[in-house]
C-alpha cells in the first residue's frame, strides 16, 4: 500500500512545503531528511570517512561550465534516448540502492513503477527489499537488476538464472565493494551489524511517527532475493547477516567472464573507474559500463567520476555503451556527461529522496524535475535532441592571445 507524505514542513525560504511544492532535489532532500530519523537519512545521504567524495562528485559538474549556442531554431526538445534497442523517453534511469524498504515500505516496487511510467530504466539493488521476480510483474521492460556477486558462487548463479527466468534485459554486476566501506555516520548512529542503536537514537526515531509507524508495520524489511539462500525460518535479521557476509566476494574477471557466459542478454559493470578496467571489459565482451564512484560510499579519495569519464570514452566509447552515476543532482548534470560522452546517467539519491518524501508519486516527482530541467538546459543550450549534445558545449578557456 502506498502512503504519501502530506506533511507540510518549513521550506529554505520560509513557506510550508509538501511534496506537491518541492521543485528541485534539494527541497526533496529536506523532505526526505524531515521524514526519516537521522540513522535512516544518514545511510542515505553519507559518504565515507571525510566525506570529501560527495564535495568533490557536484563540484566536477559545477566546474565544467555549459557554453551555449543561441538562434538555432529550438522549438521543443526531443530527449529519447536509444539505448541496448530500447527507446527511453529521457537519458537518465534509476540506479540501485538497497534497503529501500526502510525508507518507504514497498518502496522498491514504486520506485520501479514510477521509472516504468515515464519511460525509463530502474536498476533493482541487489540487496532490494522486494524479489526479483516482483520486479519482472511491476516493470518487466523497464526493470534491470544488479547483482553482488556472492562468496558462494551457486548463489550468484541462481540469482542469473532467476532475473533471465523472469524475462528482464540487463544485468549490472556492481565491482566496486571489495570491502565494507569505512562509512563513519553509520557507525556513530549504531547503524551497524550487530545493530547498536544508542537511547538518543532511539528516541529519535520515535519523534518521526510516519516513519516510525511504517517501521512498526513491517520491522526490519528483508532483503527478499537473499531469503531462498538462507536457513529456514531466517529472520530479516538473519538474512542481512547473510548479506553482509556473502557480498563482499573476492571478484575476479574470471567471474565476469563467468556471468557473460551465463547471462545472454545486455551485460553492464557498474563502478568502473579505471581506463584499464574499462579496456578489460570491452575485452571480456560486456555491453556496457557505468562509470561510477558509488555515489562517493566506497573509495572517499576517489576522483569523481565525471573526472574519469573523458579519458575511459575515448578508450572504449566504440566498444561498449559507458554510462556515468554519482554526483547528479539537476538536469545540467545529467547533460553535462552527455556532452562528455556519457550514453546514459543515473541518479541514486536523486530519486531516493524523492520516493522516501513521498512514496510513488514522490518518485514521479523526482523524476519529473530532472526531466524537465534537461528540457530547458538543453534548449537553452540550443541542442534540439540527444544527439546534439557533445564536446561543443563544454567551455574551455582560450589562451590569453586569442
Ligand atoms: C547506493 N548504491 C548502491 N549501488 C549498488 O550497486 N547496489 C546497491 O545496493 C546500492 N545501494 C545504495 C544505497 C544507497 C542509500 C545509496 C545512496 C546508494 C550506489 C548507487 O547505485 C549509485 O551509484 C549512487 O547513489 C550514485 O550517486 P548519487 O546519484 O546518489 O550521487
């Protein structure tokens, strides 16, 4: 059942908002941070350690200036994308995040309905809180999943099996969690396995009572694909354990090539960050890559990944379909790595926020916001359509003498 977030909270400039009155991602970000105790909105919004990644992914955007071309004729934008034959209405899609359920119970299945009604891809986490099987009903063009490959390799390969059983087109296998991340909000909230919440922690989430009566409703939500791995009778509990344990699998190429001989369909890594790694993977035969630093939750040290995009484009733009995450927050973003040489970009939080404030139409919202701020950059750029967009617009100081 859905549940929609009519609570009205004092907005940046001092109005009362609601999910109706949000108009970017930061009014969804504090929508979504007003509904959830700090342990939940933490976990979203955290980085690691210093967290200089999450600075360093928006400033690589905000530095990479957007050099217009006026009186081109623009009358209108046609933003439809082609991408593995598939026409989506916009060059953006969902990336995965897990424990979405905690969030907003069910909300892995609005988040996949809301993508599926406006035309675009949702990448089902890999420790989702639904199955993948009620992925293949909600959104069975639209819904990709992502796996983590696990230690116990017969679970990996059932989890393959399954998600070509149900008939969906992509599988993204994300590379980028060798280790847990040293992720040092979740460990001062307690936010941890065995979980340690403090009394202030505690009492905090009572002070959140349309989260906390969602939370009282289901409990802990279960990361549903890992249930048939797991003991009988395991509890969400139990099965996070589990998860925890298996996901951080010592991953070779030897396991791609492994997953491109089982999966038939469009293969995709999700957190290449290397042009060597990038190379590799057009040579085991994936379809694509998503450049991405996970949103700055892994490496904090790491550069943005619009930083590596130029150089991992030329190495294999030819090869294989690169695609970019982390970072994105407004439609500029989104054209920015177009213009780069991105095939396609995703957005984690983005959409999250959105869902977590308001449930399916929340989501719609998101997505409706970073649609349409793609339309009016790209017209006040003068690019009529997707294909428009390339290096032409990405300034680049002249020298002095010119
Ligand atoms: C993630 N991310 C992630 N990635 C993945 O491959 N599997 C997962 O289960 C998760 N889980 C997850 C949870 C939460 C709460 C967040 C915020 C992120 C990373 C995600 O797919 C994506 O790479 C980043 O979120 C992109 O950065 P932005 O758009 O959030 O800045």
């Amino acid at each position: 059942m859905e549940t929609i977030c009519f609570q009205k909270i004092e907005g940046g400039d001092g109005h009362n908002m609601g999910i109706d009155d949000a108009i970017n991602y930061e009014d969804l970000r504090k929508l979504a941070k007003h509904r959830l105790p700090k342990i939940a909105f933490d976990f979203i919004e955290g980085g690691v350690e210093d967290e200089v990644g999450l600075d360093r992914n928006q400033q690589a955007f905000r530095d990479t200036p957007l050099v217009p071309r006026y009186m081109r004729n623009i009358d209108g934008v046609d933003k439809k994308t082609e991408l593995f034959g598939h026409t989506y209405d916009g060059p953006f899609g969902v990336s995965p995040t897990g424990l979405i359920g905690l969030f907003r119970p069910g909300g892995d299945l609005m988040l996949a309905a809301a993508a599926r009604n406006a035309n675009i891809p949702f990448v089902m986490s890999g420790s989702a809180n639904c199955t993948v099987e009620e992925l293949g009903e909600t959104a069975p063009e639209h819904g990709w999943f992502q796996l983590y490959a696990a230690r116990d390799n017969t679970v990996s390969e059932d989890m393959i099996r399954r998600a070509e059983a149900v008939g969906l087109s992509t599988l993204v296998v994300t590379v980028d969690v060798p280790v847990h991340s040293n992720r040092e909000r979740n460990t001062r909230n307690g936010f941890t396995r065995p979980l340690k919440m403090s009394l202030e922690t505690r009492l905090d989430a009572l002070s959140h009572p349309s989260w906390m009566m969602g939370y009282l409703r289901q409990g802990m939500p279960m990361i549903k694909n890992w249930l048939p791995y797991a003991k009988d009778g395991a509890t969400a509990d139990d099965v996070a354990n589990l998860v925890t344990a298996q996901v951080t699998a010592p991953l070779t190429w030897d396991n791609i090539a492994r997953y491109r001989d089982l999966w038939p369909r469009n293969l995709v890594i999700k957190g290449i960050m290397h042009v060597d790694d990038a190379v590799k993977a057009a040579e085991v035969g994936v379809d694509g890559i998503v450049v991405s630093n996970h949103g700055a939750r892994q490496l904090d040290r790491s550069p943005a990944s619009l930083e590596v995009l130029p150089g991992i484009v030329a190495a294999v733009g030819d090869r294989l379909t690169v695609m970019l995450d982390s970072g994105v927050q407004r439609g500029s973003d989104i054209v920015t790595a177009l213009c780069l040489g991105a095939k396609f970009v995703f957005t984690g939080r983005a959409t999250l926020y959105g869902l977590t404030a308001g449930g399916k139409p929340g989501a719609a919202k998101a997505i409706g916001i970073l649609n349409n701020e793609v339309d009016l950059v790209m017209a006040q750029m003068g690019a009529a359509n997707i294909a428009a967009l390339g290096e032409e617009f990405i300034y680049k100081p002249l020298p002095r003498n010119y």
